[in-house]
C-alpha cells in the first residue's frame, strides 16, 4: 500500500514546491517590485474596464427581465395571462407612496445609490429576487473567483504588507535620528501601504497632486472607512493620529513609532482637549515632521455626504491641506457600519468585493481668516470637500449617528456651576489652611 | 451643532415622541425638514392638498388611500406628532432590540404593520375586507390592464383562498393568516436616512 502511494508523494511535493515558487515569483515581480517604486503595470485599470463590462452585461440581463411589480403588470397586458394577484401586493404600492412623502432631496441622493444594475454582490442585492438562470450562474462564477482566489491572494498581500510594515520600521528605528532615518522610514512606510492598497486590489486616482500636504500642516479628509488612511498613506507620508490599542493594532503603531513620530494618545489622555491640542500644536510647529492625518468627522459616514466636522483640528491654527475621498460604490459598498459589523467581518467584506475604486483630491490649503472662528473656518473646509468630492454638504453631527443629543445648553450651565463650586472650595480650603496655621 | 439643537427644542414633545415611535434625533430633524417643506403655507399642519401637490403620490394606484390613513376620520389636518407617528409604521423592525414583557406594542411591529395595511383595503372601517372594497383596490392597482371579469375572477379567487369562516370577506386574522410567510419587514420598511 505504501509503496503505492509514493510515487504520488514526492509528486505532490514537486508540484506544491513549483507552485509556491511561481506563486512568490509573481508575488515579488507584480505586486512587491512596483510597490517599491510606486509604479504600476497597469493591470488593476485593466481589471476595472472588464467588471464594467461585465456590470453592462448584467443591467442588459435585469431589463430583459421584469423587476418590479408594475414591470410585470405591463408584460401581462402584452402577454393576455392573468395576472396573478396576491394580498400583499399592495405592500408595494404603499411603500413607493410613503417613500415619496418621506422622500426629500437628500433621502433621493441616497436612493440613488441604489445601483440600477446589479454588481453582482449579493449584500447589494436589495430588490432583486431570481431573475433568471443565466444571471444566476454568472453570480456564482463570480462568488468562486471572489472568494477562491482573490480573497485567498488578496489575504496573503495583507500579511505580507502589515508584517513587512512592523520588521521594517523596527529596523528603521535602530538608525540614529537625522536625514537617512527620515528617508528610509518614508520609503518604508510608503511600500508597505502600497502593498496593502494592492490587497485590496484599490483603484485609486488622485487629482491635483501639487496641493499636497506639507510639513506642519494639517492634512483633514472626510471619513468613510478605515482603508481611507490606506489610501491616503499611500500616496504621501503622514503622521497619524489615533488612540493606542491593544493586540495586533498596537503592536503596529509600537512599531510605526519608531521609525517617525505618529501621535498615539492613551485611552485617557483622548479626554483631555487641552492636551490632545498642546501635543497636535508641538507637532505641527516642527517643521521637520510629517504633516497630520486627521478625519474631523469622528465616524465613518456613507460616502454620499459630509458630516458636520468637529472643530478641534481647526483651533490648532496651522494650515489645513482638505482632502476629498469618493468611492465608487459599483464596485463594492467601502461604508463602515460600525455597530453592524466588526473590524474583522469588514475586512472580510472588503477583499472579497469585486475592487475598491476611489477618487482623491488634493484641495489647495485654506488658513483660518481673520475674525473667523473655528466653527466657521471648520464650516469652510467641509463645503469645499463637499464640494469637490460630489457629495452633499450636510449639518448633521456624525455623532448623532450613535449617542443622544448633546445638549449643549446643559453643558454650559453645567460649567458655570462646576467653577463656582470649586471657586467656593478653593476658597473654604484657603480659610481652613489659614485658620490651620495662624492657630 | 447649534442648528441641530436649535431644531430639537423648537418640537415639542420631542422626547416622547422619539420614544415612542424609536426614531432618533436625526430621523426626527430629516422629518421635520420634510414635513415643513410640504406645509407650503407654513400652518403648522398639513391638509390633503399638500400631500396631493407631491408628484409621486398622485401617481400611485393607492395614492389617495395612503392620505387618507394619515386623516383620522373627521379630521381634516394633521400636526407633525401624528405625522411622524403614522410614518414610523414603516421603520424596520429593530432585530437587536431585545423584547420587554411589559412594554407597549412598538408602533413598527408586525403585527401594527399589518394593521396599517388592512385599512388600506378596508376603508369603510367595519373590520372586515368585502368583494366589493377588494374589487375597487384591485381596480385602482391594475386600472386599464385587464378585463372586469378577469377582475372579478381574481377577486372571487382570493376571497376563496383567504377566507376561511366562509362570510364572503376577510377579517383581519384571515388576512394576517393569509401573509403568515410573507416578509413584512421587508415590504413594509423603508430605509430612513441614518
């Protein structure tokens, strides 16, 4: 029996050796070479161009077909068959008519979105039920290329990505401080987001690249997932900005640290405005260091609009560089729910969409005018990215997304109360030390 | 932030509101905006000539009846906490929310989704759907697109199926036995803006 089966072990070792060696040879030439130098074969564009062609084919398919109930009605009248009626078809129409009354500008942007043809994602699958068999079989040719060999590749590059990221800037970190540390760590740091940016396999086209950020500016960009830093790391060297963690995250950031200063607070120095801007302001005054990365939103929104920007980066009165992030969502929904799903379920759903396809503008950078305040210049700065981003500009606090309203009034009142008490304690702590003393 | 706030407090009740129809502040305020953009001549309180002027509605088969279920019979005007009321039938069901033994019937349950429903078949109000209130929906949904006696014969059909007392109409439970494996969260929600 033994003997029998080991012709065909040596031969499966032969072949999983060949095919690993291809399969890292490919790795290094397409993916690890270009990244190094920030150049690109042209192979994700390719990519692109042929899921479009591949989405026509399928909104040809969705119109053959009737989708809605009124589409089915009309093609009774041309087919003479009796319609077949059910009590809870006139859910249907009810619904179309309290949408319409809800129905206003902004809720229309966001139903738009709804794509009219379908990306072949299943989560995008809203009001598509099985149409027909062809569209079907497509789907699932679609689901085995997805979640047979790009996740599995695109899972691979991550690991390669974020482990070359923390052994490269550990090493970076032994060199004295001075040009060459500088040099290497941006090198370094720009290698291994390009990795990670190809593991999502991401599209990404920046516009107007001579507004770039600079050393000692603030670089805000409206926020839509994680990956946005990614992108925006990828193309230029950033200091971030962020709360230390636990685990696999915070051994990154030790590791990121090292090579050049990022700013991670601790869990309870985040409390503390006054500290969180003295470090913001000593950081952007050296000019040496890399410009900061900060999301002013403070949550992750749709991608359809811009939230209401906090204005704590907009006090720290350097120059702030905007940036406008879209994504495109034919290609896969980038939004971060994050009381729906975890870090992990979205990354997941990330390397197993089709791409991610994005736009980036760099907007020239805005100052803080005389005689306006933070809330205003904040205001600006958010127009402009609305603006140029293509999505709507709106007054919503991104807070309100989770936690009640913050009543602001009470606040206030709050305050006030607070120092008149500690004003009355200094000043009983005052007599009892002097009475104290002067017995 | 100020403008948000400013909003908020401007409604009153607000608070009630929220809790009971489970809006959030956001929903409410895009509510607001909404229902003060439909009361051209800023009342306070929206008549049916305000929802008729909305293109889309005037359009619907149903369009008339889903006015009409905001009109509590008599009434001729209907202020935002009814407004907001009648619409948060058409949230989706909180899946996460767990169930308090005690508590009152959310309005966005089933069981009130169906509700809402039924009266739009039952406009007479007595309780039951007859052939006849079944006839003039079906009439309104399929208009010009097929014949009277095809109409009367899906009528006759779909008594036949859901009636089950043999009273020639349909009473709220058979109608709610009728939908037992239909998926009303998902027929009857809308997706409120976040």
């Amino acid at each position: 029996m033994e003997s029998y089966l080991f012709p065909f072990d040596s031969l499966i070792c032969m072949l999983l050796g060949i095919s690993f060696t291809v399969w890292f040879t490919l790795l290094l030439v397409f993916i690890i070479v270009p990244a190094i130098f920030g150049v690109s074969f042209g192979i994700r564009r390719l990519y692109m161009k042929s899921l479009i062609k591949l989405f026509e084919v399928s909104e040809l398919m969705l119109k053959m077909h009737p989708v809605s109930l009124e589409q089915e009605i009309h093609e009774m009248r041309r087919g003479g068959a009796e319609p077949e009626f059910d009590m809870s078809d006139i859910f249907y129409f009810c619904r179309r008519g309290v949408e319409s009354i809800v129905d206003d500008e902004v809720t229309k942007r966001f139903t738009a979105e709804e794509l009219e043809s379908w990306n072949l994602l299943t989560r995008s699958n809203y009001n598509f039920h099985h149409i027909s068999t062809r569209l079907t079989a497509l789907w699932g040719v679609g689901v085995l290329i997805r979640y047979g060999f790009l996740l599995p590749l695109r899972v691979t590059l991550a690991f390669t990505g974020v482990g070359l990221l923390v052994v490269l800037t550990s090493v970076v970190g032994l060199f004295p401080n001075g040009r060459m540390k500088n040099y290497l760590s941006d090198k370094v740091h720009l290698m291994c987001y390009r990795i990670c940016v190809r593991s999502l396999t991401a599209i990404i086209t920046y516009h107007d690249s001579e507004n770039k950020p600079k050393n000692g500016g603030i670089c805000v960009a409206n926020h839509t997932s994680p990956i946005d830093v990614i992108i925006l790391a990828s193309d230029g060297c950033y200091a971030m900005v962020g709360q230390v963690h636990g685990g696999l995250m915070g051994v990154i950031q030790r590791a990121m640290v090292k090579a050049c200063p990022h700013i991670w607070f601790e869990r309870s120095e985040v409390k503390d405005r006054h500290l969180v801007a003295k470090r913001l302001s000593d950081h952007v005054a050296d000019t040496s260091k890399l410009p900061i990365l900060i999301f002013p939103e403070g949550t992750c929104i749709n991608n359809t609009s811009v939230m209401m920007f906090k204005k704590g980066s907009f006090e720290i009165g350097s120059t702030v560089y905007p940036v406008a992030i879209k994504y495109d969502p034919r290609f896969g929904e980038a939004f971060w729910n994050s009381s729906k799903f975890g870090m992990v379920n979205y990354l997941l759903h990330m390397m197993s969409s089709w791409a991610i396809v994005c736009s980036v503008w760099y907007l020239p950078p805005m100052s803080r005018m005389e005689g306006e305040d933070a809330v205003q210049f904040a205001n600006r700065v958010k127009a402009a990215i609305a603006r140029k981003g293509g999505l709507a500009d709106l007054l919503w606090d991104g807070g309100l997304k989770r936690g009640k309203v913050k009543e602001v009034f009470k606040e206030e009142q709050q305050k006030l109360y607070s120092k008149v008490l500690v004003g009355m304690c200094c000043l009983f702590f005052f007599f009892c030390i002097h009475f104290f003393f002067l017995n | 932030m100020g403008s948000t706030n400013s909003t908020l407090l401007k409604i009153p009740n607000v608070e009630v509101l929220m809790q009971e129809t489970g809006f959030s502040p956001a929903h409410i305020i895009r509510l607001h905006d909404r229902f003060k953009a439909l009361d051209k001549e800023g009342r306070g309180h929206l008549c049916p000539q305000d929802f008729g002027a909305i293109k889309e509605l005037a359009m619907n088969p149903i369009g008339d009846r889903i006015i009409g279920a905001f009109f509590s019979p008599g009434k001729e005007m209907v202020d935002f906490h009814t407004f907001v009321k009648i619409l948060a039938h058409f949230r989706p069901v909180d899946k996460d929310r767990p169930k308090e033994p005690n508590s009152p019937e959310l309005i966005n349950s089933r069981s009130n989704k169906l509700k809402f429903a039924f009266q739009l078949y039952d406009q007479d109000k007595d309780g039951k759907i007859s052939r006849d209130e079944l006839l003039k929906v079906l009439r309104a949904m399929l208009g010009m697109q097929v014949t009277e006696e095809q109409l009367e014969s899906i009528a006759d059909r779909t008594i036949q199926e859901a009636d089950l007392d043999r009273d020639d109409a349909i009473s709220f439970e058979e109608f709610r036995k009728s939908l037992e494996k239909v998926n009303i969260d998902h027929k009857m929600s809308i997706r409120f803006l976040r």
